[in-house]
C-alpha cells in the first residue's frame, strides 16, 4: 500500500511539472534544477556564477531550504531576483516539488527572465524522485565528501546531466582521488559532463558557465 | 491524505520501533543511531571508535546504504560483525526503518553484544523523523559543511543526544567558525554535548569514547 501511495504521489507531481514545463517553454525560459548534499557548495557556486553570467543572461533564483532565509540573502547580493521557499512550513519535505515551484514562479516576470535556477533542498537522495518541471538538472559534489557517492547514491548521478566536483581548492589537504571520483560518476552515468572548480577561488569555472551559456542558448 | 498516510506510516514505525527497544533492553544493548550528511565521517569516525572500545565494549554494527558494501567492508576491519542494509532493495529509501533494524539485529549474538551502533543513511533530513528503537542519536557534522547547517536543519540537531563536529583537522584551511557551529547547535538544542574531532587524526576523540563508555555502563 505505502508503495502505492508514493506512486501516485510521484505521478501528480509529475503532471504538475509538465505543466511547469510548458509554461516556462512558453516564456522561452530555461530552468535548472541545482541538488547535492548539505554543505557542497551549491549557494556559493551559484553566487559566483549569477556574477558571471549576469546580466548577460536575465537569472532568477529559486531556493529551496527546510528553515532560514540564508541562502536567498546570499544569493540575492548578485542582484538577481530571489524566492526563497521553506518547507517548514510543508512539515519540513526534504525536497521541493512541482508545486512548490509552480507558486514560487508566480512571483518573477517571466516575460524578462532567460534562466530559472532552483536550488534544492540539500539532500542527495530525495530530491532526484522529483521532476520539477526543469530543464536540466545539475547534480554537486564536494572533494570533502568521498569518491564513492556517485556508487551509493546512483539515481542522483543517472538523472543529472552535469556534474560539478566543487572545493578543489581542498584537494592538497585530503587524501581524495579526483579521478576516481569522476570515474565513479561515470560508471553510473556514462559521458556525463563533469566541472572540476572551486567556488571559492573560481578556478575551473570557464567550461561551466560555457555549458551554461549552451543551455540557455539553445 | 498524504500528510494522513505518512502520520499513519509514521504511527507503524513508531511501535516496531517500540518492540525493537523492549528486545534490545531485554538482552541489556545499548543501541546508538549515528545519522548525517552523505560524507560527514560516519564510517571513519566508527573505524576509529571500534578500535577505541573493543574488545572492553563489544561492539556490532548494522550499516545502512542505497547501493553498496563499502562501508560495511570498512568497518569489519576492525574485528566487528557488520551487518549491511542495501535500500535499493525497499526502492532506495531515504532513511532506515525499525522493521529493518529488527530483521539486521537477527543476524547477531545478541546475548554476547553490549553495543549496537546503526550507521543510517547519509541523509541529514528523513533519517531523523523515523525512528528505529535506539538509546541515543549522535548527529555528525563536518567543517567542510558550513556553521549554518544546524538551522537549517533543526530536526535533526532537535532529536540528536550528542553532536560530533568531523574533520577538524581541516579547519587551518578553511572560512570556518568551530564556535559558531557549536552556537547554532545549541540554538535548535541547548546544553547538548559537541564533540570536536578528526576523525582522520584521531584528535579529540578521548570526550566521545568516554561519553560512549558512560552511554553502554548505563
């Protein structure tokens, strides 16, 4: 029964999303999905890239957190347009849902916005359940964390269609095998795009925001 | 109706657990819940106390993960019986469940075992809403993951008995404030203990055996 019941969970959220799709296909906008665990660096790496990318592409900001505002106040100092979402307030759901999205997104003018980036709730393994209504989805993972993620926590990497490999500024300091990491995330999603960076010191960010610029373009 | 099923999920949790914690009292175990992010140090901080404890406290060990026996492979190095819990096998869930605990702890001597420590899932949301009839929670947090984590992710830090910030030997090389962490954890949790180590150097981990011992002596 419980298996049921989240099956048909799964499946209005997945017609919620294809109908976010088609409203942000409308708009001509293209939306990316931003997941990894707590701590990888998903509001930095965004913040760095809003700098990079602004305003040359129009960037609003959905962030997803169970509590606080901190992300959204981040992120906001690029001077994109941010929403913050907490689901505390949804008996505090480990993951954003199409729903969620729907609503936030009646707060931007999508008529001037070229790009949409949500960045979930830090989870590495509910959120990838959960269609949105994306484009793409971008899947994060910091040198700190393991170079055997991708294997124990496989969905995330097989639904993403980017990786970034974040805080290599760290690798000097940890005994961590960037290589075999990526050969990880590989062996579950095979010719999967993977960005070495560092948003601290925005070493690597060029390919990335190259790839980001493709998305947007197309 | 959701929010209907997973109270009424949450409810049959709730009385396996209950049973569990009337076996495990019966046969005099302590058993500890060790939950975090996905990389935090779980497996490597467990290394390092089984070498600590045993054989003085002996010592099982039930390791949950999506996919794989990396950890479990890890930690039966140290002389322990480790017991793996794959959920890909329950369509990947999120957390472990008591009904999972009860059938892992029927792979042990439970009459010879004084300690059972339950690696969860690396999850720093579902894992603490379920509970799976243990003594005491230990939440890890990692420098890498930054000082705001406990607010925004109170639950966890709500239920947990003792914190462990992992990694410590980390902190020369980053924007980390080891205070302010601490602060934000005893915000969501006042008077909770905190234990700073590394797991890789084995610094400070005299406080956290000893709490340990005192936990099992109880």
């Amino acid at each position: 029964m419980e298996i049921k019941i989240q099956k048909k969970m799964l499946e209005a959220n997945e017609s919620d999303a294809e109908k976010n799709r088609k409203n942000f296909k409308d708009k001509n906008i293209f939306v990316l999905n931003v997941m990894s665990s707590p701590g990888s660096g998903k509001t930095e790496t965004l913040c760095k890239t809003l700098k990079m990318v602004m305003p040359k592409i129009r960037t609003g900001v959905i962030v997803g957190d169970i509590c606080t505002h901190n992300d959204a106040d981040r992120l906001e100092a690029s001077g994109a347009k941010v929403v913050q979402i907490n689901t505390d307030k949804f008996g505090g759901d480990c993951h954003l849902s199409a729903n969620m999205i729907d609503k936030a997104a009646k707060e931007f003018d999508l008529d001037n916005l070229d790009l949409l980036i949500v960045e979930n709730i830090g989870n590495l393994v509910c959120p990838a359940e959960f269609d949105i209504g994306e484009n793409a989805r971008v899947v994060l993972l910091s040198v700190t964390e393991g170079e055997d993620k991708p294997l124990k926590y496989p969905l995330m990497f097989q639904v993403a269609d980017a990786a970034i490999l974040n805080k290599i500024d760290l690798l000097p300091y940890l005994d961590f095998n960037a290589n075999e990491a990526v050969d990880n995330m590989r062996k579950v999603h095979p010719q999967m795009p993977v960005f070495q960076l560092s948003a601290k010191t925005e070493e690597g960010f060029e390919p990335w925001i190259e790839w980001l610029f493709g998305c947007v373009k197309k």
